[in-house]
C-alpha cells in the first residue's frame, strides 16, 4: 500500500499516467528551460556598472 501511495505521488509530479507507468515505459523527462538568458542580462547590467565607474573617474 505504501508503495503504491509513493508510485501515485511520483507519476503526479511528473504528469505521466499510471497505464504508462505499469505498461514499464520510461516517462519522457520534461524540456529544462533555457537558463542562458537570464546569465546573459546579469553579465551587461554589471559591465554597465563598470562604464559608469570609468566615466566618473575621468570627470
């Protein structure tokens, strides 16, 4: 019973029906989401910081 409980939890996270689990198909892993556009706009807005600096001290 615990078993199945635990099978029920695990076939809900990832969205895959209990016929394919018992049918023994290994569940296609979800597509991760592109984390380069985020490490992108981090990157300029901190060598935009550093521009501003240079500009002061040149003033």
């Amino acid at each position: 019973m615990l078993d199945q409980g635990f099978v029920l939890l695990v076939t809900r996270q990832q969205g895959v029906p209990l016929h394919i689990k018992y049918s023994s198909s290994p569940p296609p892993p979800p597509p991760p989401p592109p984390p380069t556009t985020t490490t992108t706009t981090t990157t300029t807005t901190t060598n935009n910081n550093n521009n501003n600096n240079n500009n002061n001290n040149n003033n």
